[in-house]
C-alpha cells in the first residue's frame, strides 16, 4: 500500500484518490476553462479522441480558440493530488469507483439509484470553489456509455461555466442607474456593471452617440467596448450598413482607428424583442499597423419604433483566452432594449 500525502488530510490510497470528507480544505487553482478529467489511462486511450472532439469546441476571435482545454489524470498518477484540486474536474466512473462515490455523496445521489450515463454536478468535493461533473459509466461498456454522455458533459460544463462568468462580470453590481438614464435621454436601455465608463458625444444636429468601457485593469492588456448610435428608421438592415456604419465611427471615437476584416464574419437575422435585428462579427485591426493590435467584434443593428440603433461590441485581449470575454460582451449585447418612444 503507498500513501501519499493529500492537503491536510486523506490519501492516494492503492491507485485511488480518497476525499477529503471532515478535512479542511484549501481554494481551488487553476484557470476556469481548464478541464482535469479523472478516468483510467486504459480507458482514456480509448475515448480521448471523441472526447477532445466535444469539449474543447473552438470559438472564433481573430482565429479558431478553443473554448476549454483538456488534460486528463488517471486516479493512481502522483500528479493526480495536485490537480484533484483544480477548479474544474470531470470525473467518469462506474457505480464502485471511489472519486465518483465522493462526488455523488457531496451531491446527495445514491449512485445504485442512478441509470449509467447519468451526469451530475456537485461543488467543493476536494477544494471551495471547485465544479465536479461527475459521470456514471455502465460496468463492461464505459469506453460506449462515456462517449455517449459527452454531450451532457458539455453542457454542464458549458453552463456552469457561464454562470462563473456572470458571477466575475458582476462583482461590481450592474449600472441600473446609467441604464434608466439612457433610457430617458437616447431611447433605449443596455446593461453594463457599474465599473464600465460611461461617455456621451455629441454628433451635432441633435444627434448624440454613447461609448461604454472597461480598460481594467490596464488599456494595454484588456478592452472592452460598447458603442451605440442611431438614426432615423432604415430601410433596411444589411451587413454592407453595419460595416459602413462601423468605419464611420472607428476613426473618429475609438483609441486608434480601426480596419474591418470582414472575410471571416457571420451575418445572422433575427427578432431581438419583437423587433427585427441583425447581427455582424468580423475582425478588427490597428489600422496605422504600428502595433499590431487586433480582435473581435459584434455589431447589432436593431430597429426600434422611431430609430434603427448601432451596437458594437469589441474586444482588446492579446495573448489571452478570449471565451470569457465575448460572453460578457454577449451578455451586455442581449441586455439591449428599446424603450418606448425610442
């Protein structure tokens, strides 16, 4: 028998993790989007491929970003007692499996109850502020029934995720008092947190724009930025409108003017609250090229009774994971409403 130590308490006991149930524990590590998955390496061989294939779904910034990074344990490996403390850990098992047995019992399954393939989550199993999903396999079939619950595990893993990103991104309560400002002067309503600025600029000829933005904690490292225009009703909404509509202001209310790169954008159509809307993504670059700063962008162009109103989201982020951020920005693009009148 090897014993190793585990924290403050509990053990690698023959292969196997034991909990850490009555001991004190410390804060989970690592980054959020990093996934520690405890299964076999016998078994992991067998699945990897598929299981990369799911959970690490790219997202496009500037290029194809995966959205989380996967790295796998087997339960009985010296390094699996550091990362069993990672904020995110997966951990597939059949119903004797002693890691599973821990996480079912901090979520209070009895696991004899549960079908194979069943996924659950549970919190702060071996570390505070860690998300275990946990999955059943079916004995003699676990490489089928962990490929076939993978999608699941997404899911989970995906809104959990989400949340964790809602929680960070309103730390700082959002600005309802900015919102319902905006509302009385500029027809329409958006929600940012209360650490975003706030800047209002007249067009002339009654026209106004406002720019919402976080440079925290330091305008060379991170970014984000929220314009919204308007204008008379359009006649229609088109990507060629939007981009055009952009290039107008990039130059003139942004830190440095900007060039589209469109090559690789989205256009979607669709209603935002009864009404009709389009969305634009494409790519933004340091247009003097002294530096070469660039990143992602989502335009909405939403019509409203009296006005069709501009949004463009954009973000600065070099040489980080970019997933985080396009959710917020996301988040503060759905918040968009139009108020009456507006």
């Amino acid at each position: 028998m090897r014993i190793h130590p585990f924290g403050t308490c509990a053990a690698l006991l023959s292969a196997t993790l034991l909990g850490l149930s009555g001991c004190s524990k410390q804060t989970a590590f690592g980054e959020a989007n990093s996934l520690i998955i405890f299964g076999s390496e016998s078994l992991w061989q067998q699945v990897e491929e598929e299981t990369r294939a799911v959970l690490e779904p790219t997202i496009f910034t500037t290029r194809d970003e995966k959205q989380y990074e996967v790295s796998s344990v087997d339960p009985g490996h010296p390094s699996a007692v550091d990362l069993i403390l990672f904020r995110n850990v997966l951990v597939f098992g059949t119903e004797d499996d002693p890691l599973l047995m821990e996480a079912a019992s901090a979520a209070d399954h009895d696991l004899a109850a549960l079908e194979p393939g069943r996924v659950f989550q549970t919190r702060d199993v071996w570390a505070l502020g860690q998300t275990v999903t946990a999955v059943l396999l079916r004995s003699g079939r676990e490489a089928e029934s962990w490929i076939a619950a993978l999608p699941s595990v997404l899911h989970a893993v995906d809104t959990s995720y989400r949340r964790y990103v809602l929680r960070r991104m309103f730390a700082t309560p959002p600005d309802t008092a900015l919102a319902a400002d905006l509302g009385r002067r500029f027809g329409f309503s958006i929600q940012v947190p209360e650490v975003y600025d706030r800047v209002a600029r007249d067009l002339g000829g009654g026209d106004s724009l406002v720019i919402l933005r976080n440079d925290n904690p330091d305008p060379s490292e991170l970014i984000r930025s929220v314009l919204v225009a308007w204008r008379p009703g359009a006649d229609s909404l088109t990507k060629e409108l939007a981009l055009e509509w952009r290039a107008e202001f990039d130059g003139t209310h942004y830190n440095v003017p900007q060039r589209i790169d469109d090559t690789s954008s989205s256009v979607v159509g669709f209603l935002w609250e009864g009404h009709p809307a389009l969305e634009v993504t494409g790519i933004w670059q340091d247009e003097a090229g002294d530096f070469p700063a660039a990143g992602p962008f989502t335009v909405w162009l939403v019509d409203c009774p009296a006005r069709t109103y501009f949004v463009d989201a954009w973000l600065y982020s070099p040489n980080r994971p970019k997933y985080e951020y396009m959710l917020q920005l996301q988040q503060i693009l759905g918040s968009f409403r139009c108020v009456t009148g507006g």
